[in-house]
C-alpha cells in the first residue's frame, strides 16, 4: 500500500529533528507513519489509537527498524545503519498524501484526524484530535486507501494544532 508521501514543501518543521534521544530498540516505523510522543516512556512511537494524538508530531521521514534507520542494501538479516547516524524525526508543516479511510466524504479545508485503527498511515474525516486541514477536491466515498492531500499540524506539547 501506498505509503504518506510528501507533495508540497510549505514549511518544514521537525519537534524533535534528531530523534536518538527520544527512541529506543524497541521502536520501528515505516517512512509515512504518523507519529506521537509518548510521555510515559518519553518516546517517539506511531500512532496505536485515535488519543494519542494529543501529542501528535507528524509524519516520519524515515524508515525505522529497532532503533536504527533502516538499511539500504538488503541483507539476509534486517540489517540497519549503526547508532551515532543522525535519525531525522517527524515533520509536519508541508502538504502530504496520506491515505483517507474508506467510505469517507470529504471537502476542501475540511478538518483532519488520525485513523490508526485503519492502519499507521490512515486519516479520517471524524475524531477527537485535529492533525490537518485537507487540500483537495471535495471526495463523496472514498474507497479503502484513497490517497489525499493533507496540510499536517503537530499537537505536541500542549495538545494545540499548530502549522
């Protein structure tokens, strides 16, 4: 499936732009998953339900496999770069095509919210936690994984939309 791909630059922001102090071997996320600090663990984690985006972040640049960026060159092992290279965090800012849940209706300036029930990468039209402000043209049903164009906010730390 298609994953959140960035479709205009506006104007990039990063909360946390070097996340090796935020992340652990236990977090993965793959490039396009919407993210949010947890701050129990003081980690940076993907989205696992609808209310954790009381501290949503954005959109994760890069693909990240136990703590380490993911390798580029296939390996028979799930290889990934060493620890001391720079993992650039997640941005919000900018316009990105991310995936709308299915049977959705949407117009344009239409408010946004995280979907993780339909999957990492998924938005909805209804929800509690605003992340984005939709792009464009208005959709009467959208079919399962319809990519839309999505200005994404971050809500960290004070829980308040911000561009």
């Amino acid at each position: 499936m298609t994953k959140n791909t960035l479709a205009r630059k506006v104007g990039t922001k990063a909360l946390f732009p070097d996340l090796s102090a935020v992340i652990d071997s236990t977090i993965s996320f793959n490039q396009g998953d919407l993210l949010y600090f947890d701050g129990t663990a003081n980690l940076v984690k993907k989205l696992a339900a609808e209310a954790d985006a009381a501290t949503f972040l954005g959109i994760a640049p890069i693909t990240v496999v136990s703590g380490h960026v993911k390798d580029v060159y296939p390996t028979d092992v799930d290889g990934s770069v060493a620890v001391g290279v720079n993992l650039a965090g997640p941005e919000f800012g900018d316009v990105h095509k991310v995936l709308l849940k299915s049977a959705d209706a949407i117009l344009p300036g239409d408010a946004v919210y995280a979907d993780p029930v339909s999957g990492t990468n998924f938005v909805s039209v209804a929800g509690t936690k605003i992340i984005g402000i939709y792009q464009g043209k208005g959709l009467t049903s959208a079919t399962g994984g319809t990519e839309i164009e999505v200005l994404i906010g971050a809500r960290f730390p004070t829980d308040t939309l911000k561009f």
